[in-house]
C-alpha cells in the first residue's frame, strides 16, 4: 500500500514527503532517551509555529524567483548582525530587571522547568493559564527550545525571542511586501529589508523585555492572506486558517483581541463602502464576502466558547477599564499624540502619505482602507480602557510599516531615472537609521548632526541601563533576610518607583535565584486594581522610601502614599513603628526600614481603612 501510495507522489513531493516520514521516525526513537526527551517535546512548539509561516509563504508564493539566493544570504547576514547587536546592547546593561522587564523572563523560566520536568503538568498549566490569567504562557512555548538550550539567561530571554519573533516576522513583511510592490532587483530587497529593520517599534519592547512580539507573526501572516486573496472567493482552507490565527492572535495575549474586534469592523465597513462606490460591485457580492467572514467570526466564537469559554467570558464581562484606570493618562488627544510622538513626525508624515497613495491606488485600496479604519477602531477602543504602554504599540506596527513602505514606494516612484531613484533611497534610509541611533545608540550624534530637526524623530529612548546602587539594594535584601531567616515575620515594601519596589528586590539575584527575600508579600501597587493589602497588618516590617515613590500618579497610589507618610510623619498609625536602617539609593532616595513595636489593635487598623473609605466609598471590593 504505502509503495502505491509512493509511486503516486511526483518529484519534489515525494522527497518532501519521504523526508518528514525519516524525520517522524528519528523523533520517536530519539523520544525514547530521557536526557532528550524534555529538549524534543520543547521543540514542537517551534517547530509547529515556524511550519506554519513557512508553508504560507509557500502556498501565497511569497519567495521571489528573482535574486531568490541573494535573498536569502541577506536574511542570514541580518540574522547574524541582529543577534551580534542585540547581544551587545543587552552585555553593556547593569540593571535588576522588574514588573514587566522581568515579569516574561521570569514566567519564561518557571513555565519551562515545569514543561522539561513534567509534561503533563505544564500542557494543564497552559490550558488553565489561558482561561484565567491576562499574561498566559502561550508566548512562551515557542521559545523554550532554544531559551533552554542556551542557559535562561536574561541575553538567552531577548535573543530567543529576536529569533522567533521578531526575525520571522520581519523575513515574512519583506517577502510580502516584495511581492506587493514586485520588486525583483537586489539593491531594492536590500532598501526595503534595511527600512523594515530600522523602525524602532520593532525592537524597543524586545529590549525592555516584553514577549508580546509573537502577535506580530499572526499578524503578518493575516495580511498575507487578505491582500492575496479575494475576500469573496475565500476556500473553506482559507477560512479555517483565518479563524486559527485570529484565535492564536488573541490567546497569545488579552489585549490583541482589540485587533481582532478591528479586523472584523474594518472588513464589513470596508465592504459597506465598496459597496457604495464601486458600481461594478453588487449587492450579491457583498453578501457572498460578509458571509465569508461571517462564518470566520463564528468559528472563532465556537472554537472561544466550547473549549476556552473562561477566557471568553473573562475578556467580555471584566471591567477592564476601572481595573486599569490608573493607566490611563491624560485624554484622546494626549494619547493620540503620544502614538505619533512615539513613533516620529518623520514616519508618520510618510505613513500619512502611504496611506493616502494607497486607498487612491487600485492595486492596494483594498487593504489600506481595511487597515486604516482597523486602527482608528483599535485606538477608539483600546483608549476607552487605558493609555498605550510601548508593547501596545504591536497592535499598530505591522500597520504603520505597510504605510511606510507605501509612502516611501510613492515618495521614490514619482522620479523618473533610476539614478535619481537610488539617491532618494539612500537619503530616506539614512534618515530612518539616524532615527533608528537616535532610539538606541546612546552616543548617537544624530541629534547633533540635525539640530533642531531632530524633533521629527520618535521621542522615546532606549540606551543600556546601569544603575549604581546595586550593592546598596544587595546590602538591603541582605539585611533583611538576616531579620526574617528561620522566623515567621514578614516584610512589605511601600515604594512603587524604578528606584524601589518589592519586585527590585524580590529579582535582585535572578536567573540564579527567583525569589532573593522569600519572607516578603507582594506590595499592592494599583489601589483600583490590587485592592488594600492586609498584608500591612501583618508585617514585622515595613521599607518604606523617602522621599516616597510612586511611578504613577499620586491619586492612583493612595495606599502607597498614605501609609508611607503616616510612617514618615509617626502619626496614630505611624507611632507603632520605629527606623531600624536606613540604606542611600539612587537619586537621594532612602530605603528605611521600619521595626513594628507593638501589636496593633483593632482601633489602629480602623484608623488606617478609615483613611481609604472616602476615596473608595463606591469600590466594595478594595477592601476585600
């Protein structure tokens, strides 16, 4: 039968085929040796995520004919130098990764040693991590493999997800973008790779330690599938993949279901409007596409409600817009002005005008309508909850760099000789890597070299951080483990600043060791989020940073504030306490420890809730 079934399968397919049944094989003899096992299960993940954009690629035709070699040693060569920088930029830091800096690398390794220790714990752990948490582990099963094999460290963290995430993705934008603008030349692949690569969005939150990268992949793979095909004509295999990938989109993190929300407003507006302007475009028409995505939507739903319905329910009913107030800052406008500033005067003139060249060109319409009405509802509802922080900005990358890559196509286009083409070229990407030093190359001259132009730059900077307080901290978490060691008492930092917080100090000794003052509680930080922390009560001691610290606004911090002066001030509260150490940190801020000296009664603690009951009157739950 199988011969049969051989003789059937011409030339490269049974190659192809053959390969994979020796590959299977090998896998499951090789399953069978312990020491490998946990390294072969790991590298499934991997294995499942870069087949499924290779075999896109293949089947849209992605990889040109042309300079189809020079290609690909172009890949390698950023490959290479990507690694080499990022490596680099990471070795310069001095710093204690914290919150969110660390939050990934640290869930990075615990997920992993679960997943290499006990396999079938960790596919549970997935399972209920998606149902119940905001930040589940379904970005990290693709990088363990390789986060594993080279040591956990924090260069292993941002490198494995450069080599996953990011790299992958900006390989599959270049090839789509090739292929739309039909780009066969090798100085034109070089101009476009090189203005991909460039756009800091890209690789500010890698650095700062985020994850969130992985979205961009499902992203990229959707626009893929949307310009290459015609939306009336989708196959039920195209529909099935859509709905797979906007699933994924959305489990790898919370937030990316704004963009899934937009895709789906975006396409029927889209629709709505072709339907209004294009006489050629009939109503059966319409009907024939809305009903393809309907049936996209209602598999996603299905697939949701059946087998991840805690996510489903969780993502609709929670009110996400109260928990997450305190990061909101400032109005619509000041965000919207945010967004640009972030990004640069410079790129967003050009993606103005790519956007603008694409909706009135024939060959892109289509797409920048889908995209630009897709952004202007992410922001709507993205802004209805809270501000962006810098990884937020993924639900806006894979947008704003087809609209540079448009605006720049145009911009170059409109002269007649190559010769004149290729210097325009070289200007627009010289000032995109001025742009690109400017983000990350702290001794950057490009500043210098622009003068006051440098204004139409992004204003957000990323240089290796050093800090040089770190022996002060070591001698903190040392004191009071030698207070707390082989007793029951308990410690609660009240300070939320990148100077102090519990989380310095509870990561001060990572990957080595997660946890570097085991007797701590985890300072509640967010009044409207976290709630007001018994835990105070509780503690034998209290760190407490004067000035005091916060890295939000004051009025969101109450808790933080209140307690930390009522420390300072010694008043009803603050008497029961007295300063045992104090230790000097950066900026002129001390770390003082407080010893409790008598037990607190019931009127105290009265005091103490007294003190929130006004500001929280209508939050029942800040007190639970």
């Amino acid at each position: 039968m199988l011969t049969t079934f051989l003789s059937e399968i011409q030339g490269e397919k049974k190659k192809r085929f053959i390969y994979l049944i020796i590959g299977l094989v090998c896998f499951v003899i090789f399953l069978q040796i312990d020491y490998l096992k946990p390294y072969l299960l790991s590298f499934l993940p991997m294995a499942a995520l870069l087949t499924v954009i290779s075999l896109i690629i293949r089947s849209y035709n992605l990889y040109p004919s042309e300079n189809a070699n020079k290609l690909t040693n172009l890949f390698f060569i950023l490959s290479l130098v990507s690694n080499l920088l990022v490596f680099s930029f990471v070795q310069r830091e001095k710093f204690i990764y914290f919150w969110d800096f660390s939050a990934y690398w640290n869930s990075t390794i615990l997920f992993s040693d679960l997943y290499f220790n006990n396999f079938t714990q960790a596919v549970k752990q997935v399972y209920i991590s998606i149902l119940n948490d905001d930040y589940n582990v379904v970005p990290i099963l693709p990088i363990m493999f390789i986060f594993k094999l080279s040591g956990g460290s924090y260069e292993s963290f941002v490198l494995s997800i450069l080599n996953l995430y990011i790299l992958p993705f900006i390989i599959l934008f270049t090839l789509f973008m090739i292929k739309a603008f039909n780009i066969g030349s090798h100085k034109g692949h070089i101009f476009l790779l090189m203005g991909i690569c460039f756009f800091p969005a890209l690789l500010s939150p890698l650095l700062s330690g985020y994850l969130d990268s992985i979205g961009l992949l499902f992203i990229g793979l959707l626009l893929v599938i949307l310009y290459n095909k015609k939306q009336e004509e989708l196959s039920l295999k195209d529909i099935l993949l859509l709905s797979f990938l906007l699933i994924a989109l959305a489990l790898s993190r919370r937030w990316y279901s704004y963009w899934v929300v937009g895709f789906f407003s975006a396409i029927f507006i889209a629709e709505v409007l072709k339907l209004l302007f294009i006489k050629t475009y009939l109503f059966k028409n319409f009907i024939r596409t809305i009903s393809k995505f309907f049936y996209v939507g209602i598999f996603c739903v299905l697939i949701l409600a059946v087998f991840f319905n805690g996510f489903l329910v969780r993502t609709i009913s929670n009110n996400y817009s109260y928990a997450y107030s305190a990061y909101k800052l400032g109005g619509v406008m000041e965000i919207f002005e945010g967004l640009i500033r972030y990004h640069g005067f410079f790129y967003f003139i050009l993606i103005l005008i790519g956007f603008v060249f694409g909706v009135t060109n024939h060959k892109f319409r289509y797409i920048s309508t889908v995209l630009g009405i897709q952004a202007v509802v992410v922001f709507i509802l993205f802004t209805r909850v809270q501000s962006f922080a810098i990884h937020h900005y993924y639900l806006f990358t894979a947008t704003f760099l087809f609209f540079f890559c448009l605006g720049c196509y145009f911009i170059v286009n409109l002269l007649k000789q190559s010769t004149i083409k290729s210097i325009l070229a070289v200007i627009i990407l010289g000032l995109v890597y001025l742009n690109f030093s400017n983000a990350f190359i702290s001794s950057s001259n490009s500043g210098k070299l622009l003068g006051k132009a440098s204004i139409i730059y992004g204003n957000y900077k990323l240089y290796p951080r050093v800090r040089d307080d770190i022996p002060q901290l070591t001698d903190l978490t040392r004191y009071l483990n030698e207070l707390t060691v082989n007793t029951s008492k308990r410690v609660y930092v009240l300070s939320s600043s990148g100077i102090l917080n519990d989380d310095i100090i509870r990561k001060l000794e990572m990957p080595e060791k997660l946890d570097a003052l085991p007797s701590m509680f985890v300072t509640h930080h967010v009044d409207k989020r976290d709630g007001f922390p018994e835990e105070i009560f509780e503690s034998e001691y209290l760190v407490v940073a004067d000035p005091i610290q916060y890295h939000l606004r004051p009025e969101d911090q109450q808790v933080i504030g209140i307690i930390s002066s009522s420390l300072l001030n010694q008043d009803i509260f603050g008497k029961n306490y007295k300063v045992l150490k104090e230790f000097s940190l950066s900026n002129q801020v001390k770390a003082k420890v407080f010893q409790r000296q008598t037990e607190l009664n019931a009127e105290t603690k009265g005091y103490v809730k007294d003190l929130f009951k006004q500001q929280y009157a209508n939050d029942p739950l800040f007190f639970k």
